[in-house]
C-alpha cells in the first residue's frame, strides 16, 4: 500500500527485512546513477517500489521498449540490497527525498544507508581516487582496511547532503569518486563500484566493469537528454499558452 505525507507518496510490493539501502541520485558526473544503473543489471534484481512527488517533472522515459521509472526502488535478494536509482531532476525536493528515503529505511528497519556520489576533483585532471564518509567508527576502520581514505574537505550537495543531516537512527556511508566533468564520468562510476564491491564482497566481475560502464553512460545520456528535450518542449507550450 502507498504510504502517504503532504505531497510524498512511497509504493512499496514488497518489504525485505533490514537490508542495506544504496541510494544514487544524478549529481557530478552523474556517478552515483551510473553506478546504481550497473548494480541494477548485474545484481539481477526486481523492481519493489516507487517513490512519488506532486512536485516531480511530469516526464518518463523508454528506453529499449521499457518504462524507465524516475524514482524506482529494486531489490536483490542474494545480498539483500535496495537500490534506489533515480534518473529524473530532483532539484528543489532534496529535503522532501531525503524524508522519503529515510521512511522508507524506517519501514524496512534498514541496517544501512550508502550513498555513492561524484566529488569535484582540484584542477583539471583527476587522479581516480575514491573517499568515504560514515557516521559509524566500525565503518570507519573497515574502509581504512581496504585502503580508502576519508573525504577530509569537500562540499556536498544535492539529498545525499540531506540524508548527512538528517541520519540519525541507521548507519550511514558516502562513497564518493573524484570527478572533473558535470558530463557522465562512466570511469569515476566504474572506481566506485570497485570500492562498494570490496566494502559489501558482491563478487564483481571489474574486468569488464569500464566497458559495460561506458554502454550505460551512453544509455543515460540519451534518457537525460531526451528529459531536458522533452522538458524545454513542455516549457514552451506553456508559455505559448500563457502568452
């Protein structure tokens, strides 16, 4: 059954219990949604919920003859994972987003929140690295183990900003891959799975990681672009009727 606020409708078919909930909303490079793309197909998992705003851009996508959800929550079994993959504009919903997902761990009774996001890199180049931010000192020496280093300064924006705020009740982890580019950074995505895949031991297959990374950077370059396209048409006809 939905679950209802203001304006905020949560869907869920189903509810596993105390899974670890990987959110990744299009940011820099849009790492985090390349990232969440590749864990969809290679995790094998099913679509269990969405999430709704009265306030979303009245706008979908198909893609290869399939609906592509804007907020869509899917689950893997194996690893008991949710995903939450987003693909649509979120801006100026950030703080109703973060609500959603935390009502969304509450109902689930989520054993961890992790969010995997692109960070400006200094300069022009980028030295591929990966760093983390958690709420958890377990966590802490548990990614210090496997050789990342902690974000020590950055600005973080965007609902994984909010959900950093806002978490308190579940652990929470950011992994974030240095980015130089707001285009799509299939190579920062790629590192960042590496990391989550050695963090959660999901037994990734990184041989062919970059390339089908570049096959899912293409794909949503086109979904993004015809979004925006599809965005700026609507526009238009408004202001044409308006005027």
């Amino acid at each position: 059954m939905p679950t209802p606020t203001s304006d905020m409708r949560i869907e869920l078919l189903k509810k596993p219990k105390n899974p670890i909930i990987i959110e990744a909303f299009p940011g820099f490079g849009l790492v985090g949604t390349i990232a969440a793309e590749f864990l969809i197909e290679h995790l094998q998992t099913e679509l269990i919920g969405t999430i709704w705003f009265d306030k979303m851009p009245a706008i979908t996508a198909i893609h290869e003859e399939k609906l592509v959800q804007p907020l869509g929550l899917f689950y893997n079994k194996k690893f008991n994972i949710v995903i939450l993959h987003a693909i649509t504009n979120v801006k100026g919903i950030e703080w109703k987003l973060s609500d959603a997902l935390l009502d969304v761990a509450k109902q689930l009774n989520a054993k961890e929140i992790i969010s995997l996001e692109g960070v400006g890199a200094p300069g022009m180049s980028t030295t591929g690295k990966v760093f983390f931010y958690t709420n958890q000192q377990k966590k802490k020496d548990a990614l210090k183990k496997l050789g990342i280093a902690p974000l020590k300064e950055g600005i973080i924006m965007g609902v994984t900003s909010t959900l950093m705020l806002k978490v308190k009740e579940h652990p929470m982890t950011c992994i974030f891959a240095e980015t130089t580019t707001n285009l799509p950074d299939s190579k920062a995505a790629a590192n960042v799975i590496q990391v989550l895949d050695q963090y959660l031991d999901l037994d990734v297959d990184t041989k062919p990681l970059l390339e089908q990374a570049k096959k899912f950077e293409e794909k949503l370059k086109i979904i993004m672009s015809q979004t925006e396209q599809s965005q700026q048409i609507s526009d238009k006809k408004r202001l044409d009727y308006l005027g």
